[in-house]
RNA sequence: GGGGGAUUAGCUCAGUUGGGAGAGCACCAGGCUGGCAGUCUGGGUGUCAAGGGUUCGAAUCCCUUAUCCUCCA
C-alpha cells in the first residue's frame, strides 16, 4: 500500500507544525480571539480566521505586525454564513471547527503565499503533489501564472465569482479573488460524471486550503477601488487536513471525534454505522460548538447567539432521541471534549461544571417542549376534518410553539396523517423574505458626502472631553429622521461594552449639531448621530473644522455609573465567595443594570448587604485607576476579563483601590466618592440561575430618595402622625377596619332578613304562555351588581318559576339586574328583559338566559318599571311570539 | 431587526359570540387515628402582567409597554 509512505499525524502536531511553520516565515503567533466577535456587532460570530484582523486591511491606521498566522476556533451556525443545516449529511462541515491562516497585511502577496502553501503540504505534510489540484478566479491571471509553474495545467481549474471571488463581507469594504487547494481522494468516490474535477459537489476533490487575496475595497456603488494595504488571507480547515493526514474516511473518523464517537456509543448503546451515522455526526459536531459557546461566555437565550446555542443543544438532543436516548446525555459528552482541547484552550477546563450545568438545563426545558408538542398536536388533529395536515397548521406548530419538523414527521406518519409541506415551504419562504426585506429597510443610511479612504476614528474622549477635528462623513437616516456625522479626531465615547455612547455638541462656522448617540463599527468609525439645532446640512462643508464637544453632565453620570457597576460586582464576587460571574450590563447616565450568573438564591438580605457594602467603598474615596498592559500582564496581576482574548494590542485595567481590577474599555470616575450614593431600585430573576440588579447613583440616587421621603410625608401628614409612629398608625387604622366590617356584615346580615319580605310584597303573578310564572321586582339603592346578584340568587332559591327584576341606583345611573330560574328561562330569557328595560331607562344591557344586567341614566323612571314590571315582562312574551 | 404565541390563586392550567372569576395540587382550620402514613369536613388566599381605548358591561375586542416562549434574519 503507497498510503503508508505518509506517516499519520494528530490534530496537535498538525496545530504546531503550521504555526512553526510559518513563524520561520517571520509571521507573529496570533492567539485564536474569542467566538463572540470582539466589537463587531454586525457579526453574529467569528466564522473565519481573518475576522479579528478585518480592519487591519480597511483602514491605514498603524498595526503592530504585517504577517500573522493563528488557529481560530470558528463557528457558522447562525447569520449569513450557516452550516446548521448541511451537518451530518457531508462528512466534511461542521459548525464548530478550528481554522489554521496565515496573513499579510500590505506585506507580502500572491507569490509569496502560494509558494508556502504549496512548500507546507507537500514538503511538511508530505503529500503526494499528484493527488493535489487547485483552482482559482477565472480573470486573475497572475494567480493562474505562478500556479503554472508548480503543477501541470489539466490540474488548475478556472472557477466563477460564486466560488473564487470572495467578499465583502457586508455591502462594502475589502475583497478579492481566491484560489483553493484539493485534493483527489480517488476515482472510487467520484461522482457519475466523466467531466467531475474540482468544483463539482461529489466527495472526491476535497478543498482543504483556501488562500485570499484581500486587493479592492467595495464602494457603496459597487465599484471595485484597489486597496492601499493589500494582502492574504488564508484559511485550511483543521480537521479536513486532519482528515487527510490520518487517511480516514471523512473528518469525523479522526481524532479530533473518535473520542466522542466512542463516548456515544457508550451512552446509547448503538455503534457508529451506516446506519447510525447521521445522528451520530450531529450530535458529535453540535456538542463541540456547545461547549466552546458557553465557554466563551454564550448562554441559551430566545435571540441573538443564545438562541443559535439553543438551537444547537436543542438539535443535538432530538438526535439523540432518534438513536432512543430520552434523557438528558449531552453533557456526558462535554468531559470527552474538553480532553481533546484542554491543552489548546485551558479556559475549558475551568467553566467544565458550568457547561454541564448549563446543558443539563437546556435539555430538560427541550424535554418539556417535547411534551407539549406532543399534546398541541393531538388537540389540534381532532379538529381535522380529512387525514391531510395543511400547511397553514404546520407552520403554526413551527414557528409559534418551535415543534421540529422531524417531530411532526414522526408524529404524523404514527397517526397515519398527511402533512402538507409544500404549503409549510411557502409559509416559510414568505416569512424569510418579510425578515430580510424588512431588515434592508431598517438600515438605509445616504451619504451627503464621504472622504475616501475613512479610517479608523482617532478616540481622544478618556482624557478630553472637548476637541478640535475635521469632518470627513455625513450620512443622512430618513428612517429616523435623523443624521450621522464621522470627524477625523472624536471625544465622544462610542457605545461598546455596555456603556452608552456620549452625547453633546459639534459646532461647525454656521450650524451647530446635537449629539444624541454615539456608535462605532467594526473598523472602528465613530459615528455621531443627531440633529441640526441650528443650520442645516448644507452648511456642512467637507473637511469643514470644528469643535466637538461631549456634554459633562451626562459623561459623569455615565462614568459614576460605570465604576459603581465594577464596585457591584466586586461585592458580588466577594459575598459569593467567587461564584458570581458577570453576564451583561447596560451603563446609562439616568440607571444601570448589572445582570450576573449566581447559583444561589439571593434575598432580600443580601440585597441590602451588597447595597451597604458598594456605599461604603464609595465613601471611603478609593483612587480608581487607569493603566494600559498587555493582556498576559493583566491576567497575571488578576485582573477580572469578561473576554477571554483579544490580539496582541494593549488592554486597558480599571482598578479600584488595592482591591479590584477589571479589563474595560469605558470611561471612569476618579475617586469612588464621586458616585454620591448608590440605592439598588430592583433585583429580580430574570432566568435560570441568573439574575439582574438595577441601581442609580449620583443626583438620579438623591431624587429616588427625596420622591420616597416626600410621599413618606404626604402619608404622615394625612394620618396626623410621626414617621416614627407611622406603622403603629396604620395598624390601627386596619384594625378599626376590620371592626367597621364586621359591623356593617352584621348590619347587612339583619337588612337582608327584610329582604325577602320586601321581595314577596312585591311578588305579582302572571300568566306567560300557559305557565304561571313569579314576578319579583325590588330597589335597592346603593347596591352594586354583585350584591343585588347575591339577593337575586337567594330569591331564586326560595321561589320556584320566577323572574327576578331588581334595580339600583349608583353613582346617578339606574342598574337593572334580572334572574330568571331555569324552566322559565326557556320561555322568556332574562336579556331580553333586561335589554327592554333598560332602553326604557335610556340605556342598554344584556346578558345570557338565566341572568343579565345593564343600566341606564333615567333613574326617575325607575319606580315606574318596576310596577309596571308585570305588564312589560307579559308584552315581551307577547312579542316574542 | 421582523413575525407568531403566552402572561389568570403559592404551583400546573381551564375559562365558548364580551355578561356573576374556576379546576387539580399545594396551603390553612377542624374532625377521625395511640403516633406516623393517611383520610373526612370546611375555607379561595386574585391588581386576570402594566397602562390607555371601545362598551351599559372587558380576563375576553383594539392600541402601547414589560417579561417569557418560538420562528426568521
């Protein structure tokens, strides 16, 4: 066998080889950044290696190396790039994968990175240059010239914009040709076709490596301008390459996932086969994303990233229910996982417990959903008239109560039902177009004019609150009827880890602008949005000089802010010996919200302990500190980072005292007693195990209490008491309430011994279609509707074949109440003689057979009808006939 | 970001064209039993998520907000 000549090699070695490799190529060794994308909210999560070095090839703002290379841990699961759907068919996609790249930026180019690309396969890896193909962009020649001299032509292939130009990434920015490497896994796997090469959809080219080549920047308009920092962008799937160097079969037999293979097997009882396959592959590719999402600080949610991880677990488990595992498995899996990686990425081995905790969970409130799927559909088919299931109804069980399309499937071949799914498409197809159509609308911004290149926004707002810049962008939002303006130069905070984005005024030589919001985008463009307070937008120039400045009274109350939000959680940390962990938080100049992971239950008295502890440290005027380091240094003096990684550039520690230091972008007080006093407003539970503090400082602090003391006085002032007196007032008072109570029960108990007397004086008996029947009319002014109900039915008991008519007068309108007992009901029904009555009292009513009630503004009539009761009652049943 | 659905007693949930707020479990009181387990009798403990509107009358219909579930992006 000619295979063995290659000799096998793990993930691991595969890993070091590559960085090595092109370390010696004078690349810096980038650590692999984070899942959740760090400041680039446009992105859903880093799907490929070049994702934390985006802006290195928009801007030409200084960056601290030219040429890179790293293995990034990547997800396409949810957003514009997805996989979801393709795991377990095809042996070679996954949600979860590690991507190893080399990049340059404006360094070296085409050449230079084929060259090496071709030296690391053949000459590292060793394989056989006969099995490798390659193609590119069918209008790049100079790629197809530096391919020609390498390998044989037949074995280039020209491919079109679809599969070999890539990017940009959204509607602008950076973009380029690519070529891609292949290798041919034998004629045996090939498809049918004569002409199958690289390319064609069939297992047997394998693309492994993908090199881009980053050279135009996408314009609004669509045209393609060069880009001044040129570059590569390179991208080789771990585990296809692994996959290759151990000669398995697919990239789920390597060991990156035997491991878990066998750990399935285990739990389910079942081998690995053919026919096994598919769940088997799902469930091992989803438990990975799992576990490095929540690892990354990801939780299961109902939007966003937590719900592309719900989604995940959600379908990993109904996997598992089709190879008959019904109880909660996945987070047995997660201790296999973090074996094959800990090395690679320790932090996985400290959150462990969490990832179980947090699957566990997950898997019984599926569990649950289950259930009741299973019970809306078996309401929902009773009311099925034939045994086809329209589409319409599909639709609903999926979209509102979230019944995987499997699950019906399966429940309704059980039944012998024939769901509708053409019709289930078009329910689907018309929700994916309102979605898209409506989100395109969302984000119209126009430019009025747009300096080009636009760099990276210089930040100057953590040391001056005031600057003189240039402006060199001005957009127009007709959807908001608002305007954004871009300076060279920006003092105002862009909004970004929770603290809001500044406000205040730019000032131009003729107009002048309010800042209401303050954001940036993933190159780092600050934009200020608002409105002209004086001018308009044509007397903006371009590059026009002028003054920024952020308004004081908002950035301190947003800084006070802000380091009372580090100050919570220091005490949280503290009172839960460590086990509190941070989960979001929203810094604004009015609140702040501070949501966290905690385990325990949490009282009132904790509450209040945490309230008294955070003003005693704003009180004893701790220095808040601001120093830059690298990101080593800082977890190494035990700063709190809520991101696990970023690149190689400085970060910046906020540390309070001698006591607390935490990574943060945002801005700060000086000293603790700058925030006044704190008083946490409201602490709720706002999901599984976590919880949310919402608090307010400074003059917001001092308003709470003021509004609390005023009513307080109000209360006093109204019981003629003290504060101090106040609880022994009211419990009085609640007394002496309870006495009046009884008494008026009492009285009302020897009032209502007259009713009845009162009842019968009034009793006239008629005579409706042959039955004679009880007319009982009464007035009981100042009753409401439920007591005279309460004399009505009391009546209705003692006297058989009766109506019952009673009236009322409340607050100036007569309310008219009748009973009638159930044998005379059928003749004559209660609304009809309420609706008569009370059209006669200039009014309207109804109600059902046996009771009705309305009311009318007549009341000086009221004496009248009820004498009259026995004739009007006769004339409906006349009518009635 | 855009849809669909939900929110009713401590918990799980019913509530029909708008017409008197309900069930089961839990809870409280009392009885039976030597004690426990148990059981019988009695008791509804409620801002129908919040606010506004339509109506003689709203848990129910309309609008706004909040929270949760779910689908799509």
């Amino acid at each position: 066998m000619k295979k063995l000549e290659r000799k096998s090699m793990n993930s691991s070695q595969i890993r070091k080889k590559y960085l090595e490799f092109f370390e010696k190529k004078n690349h810096t060794i980038v650590p692999s950044s984070s899942l959740i994308p760090f400041d680039d909210p446009s992105l859903l999560f880093t799907s490929a290696g070049m994702v934390q070095f985006k802006k290195f090839w928009a801007t030409e703002t200084p960056i601290p190396y030219t040429r890179a290379t790293s293995c990034q841990k990547c997800l396409r699961a949810g957003g514009k790039d997805s996989d979801l759907e393709k795991i377990g068919l095809s042996g070679r996609h996954h949600t979860f994968f590690e991507m190893l790249g080399n990049f340059s930026f404006g360094d070296y180019f085409k050449e230079e990175a084929i060259n090496w690309a071709w030296e690391f396969v053949t000459c590292e890896m060793k394989i056989d240059p006969q099995k490798l193909w390659v193609s590119y962009y069918s209008e790049d020649h100079e790629t197809i010239n530096i391919w020609k001299k390498i390998l044989p032509e037949n074995r280039i292939i020209p491919l079109g914009k679809k599969d070999n130009f890539w990017g940009p990434a959204g509607d602008t920015g950076p973009c380029g040709p690519c070529t891609e490497i292949y290798i041919d896994s034998g004629i045996d796997s090939s498809c049918s076709n004569p002409d199958c090469k690289p390319g064609c959809d069939c297992n047997r080219f394998l693309e492994f490596w993908n090199l881009v080549f980053p050279q135009y920047n996408q314009q609004a308009d669509g045209t393609l301008l060069p880009l001044k920092r040129r570059g590569v962008d390179t991208g080789m799937g771990l585990e296809r390459i692994a996959r290759i160097m151990q000669g398995a079969g697919s990239n789920y037999e390597t060991d990156l996932f035997i491991p878990l293979i066998r750990k399935l097997e285990e739990i389910s009882g079942l081998k690995y086969t053919e026919k096994t396959m598919k769940e088997f592959r799902i469930i091992v590719d989803h438990i990975r994303a799992t576990v490095f999402l929540i690892g990354d600080g990801v939780y299961p949610d109902n939007e966003g990233r937590g719900y592309v991880l719900r989604r995940i677990i959600r379908r990993a488990f109904f996997q598992g229910t089709k190879i008959e595992i019904n109880q909660p498995f996945l987070l047995r899996l997660v201790s296999p996982v973090v074996s094959i990686f800990h090395d690679v990425y320790p932090n996985l081995e400290k959150t462990k417990e969490e990832i179980e905790s947090v699957i566990l969970e997950e898997e019984k409130k599926f569990i649950d959903l289950l259930a009741s799927a299973k019970k809306i559909f078996s309401t929902d088919i009773e009311k099925l008239k034939n045994n086809i299931i329209p589409g319409e109804m599909l639709f609903r069980w999926y979209d509102t109560y979230g019944i995987p399309r499997d699950l019906i499937a399966e429940l309704a071949e059980e039944k012998g039902f024939e769901p509708d799914w053409q019709e289930f498409e078009k329910h689907l197809k018309q929700q994916q177009q309102q979605a898209r159509q409506k989100s395109i609308f969302e984000q119209r911004r126009e430019p009025i004019f747009e300096m080009s290149p636009l760099n990276e926004t210089i930040f100057t707002g953590y040391s001056n609150t005031e600057e003189q810049s240039n402006i060199i962008a001005l957009y127009h939002l007709p959807d908001r009827k608002m305007w954004e303006i871009v300076l060279d130069k920006s003092p105002f905070y862009p909004e970004k880890g929770g603290q809001v984005g500044d406000r205040g005024i730019i000032s131009g030589k003729n107009w002048s602008f309010e800042v209401i919001d303050s954001q940036i985008d993933p190159r780092g463009i600050i934009y200020h949005i608002g409105r002209f307070i004086s001018g308009t937008f044509q007397d903006v120039e371009e590059s026009e000089k002028v003054v920024a400045r952020v308004s004081m009274e908002h950035r301190l109350d947003v800084c006070a802010n802000h380091t009372a939000t580090h100050i919570i959680h220091y005490c949280l940390r503290k009172i839960s010996d460590n086990r509190a962990k941070q989960a979001g938080s929203y810094v604004g100049p009015e609140r702040l919200r501070f949501d966290f992971i905690y385990p325990l239950p949490v009282n009132q008295d904790i509450v209040s302990l945490i309230e008294s502890e955070v003003n005693r440290i704003i009180l004893e005027n701790h220095p808040v500190k601001v120093e830059e380091m690298t990101y080593q240094k800082a977890i190494e003096k035990g700063a709190i980072a809520l991101f696990t990684e970023k690149y190689g550039e400085k970060v910046r520690v906020i540390s309070i005292g001698d006591f607390h230091s935490e990574l943060c972008g945002g801005t700060h007080v000086r000293r603790t007693s700058e925030i006044g006093i704190l008083k946490i407003l409201s602490f709720s539970s706002i999901g599984e195990n976590l919880k949310r503090i919402e608090a307010v400082t400074r003059q917001h602090a001092y308003h709470w209490f003021k509004q609390k003391i005023e009513i307080l006085q109000q209360a006093t002032a109204q019981l003629k008491t003290t504060p101090e007196n106040l609880l022994f007032s009211i419990n009085k008072m609640k007394k002496q309430i309870q006495e009046l109570e009884n008494k008026i029960n009492t009285l009302m108990e020897k009032a209502s011994m007259d009713i009845p007397s009162t009842l019968k004086k009034n009793k006239k008996e008629i005579s409706v279609k042959n039955k004679n029947v009880s007319v009982v009319t009464g007035r009981f002014d100042g009753l409401s509707f439920e007591q005279l109900g309460k004399i009505a039915d009391g009546a209705a008991s003692e006297i058989t074949n009766a109506i019952i008519l009673l009236t009322s007068v409340v607050n100036g309108r007569a309310i008219v109440l009748c009973k009638i007992t159930p044998d005379v009901s059928k003749i004559i029904q209660a609304s009809h003689v309420v609706k008569h009555i009370t059209k006669i009292l200039g009014g309207s009513g109804g109600g059902k057979a046996e009771f009705a009630q309305g009311s009318g503004k007549e009341i000086e009539k009221i004496d009248e009808v009820i004498s009259n009761a026995h004739n009007i009652i006769k004339e409906i049943s006349e009518q009635l006939n």
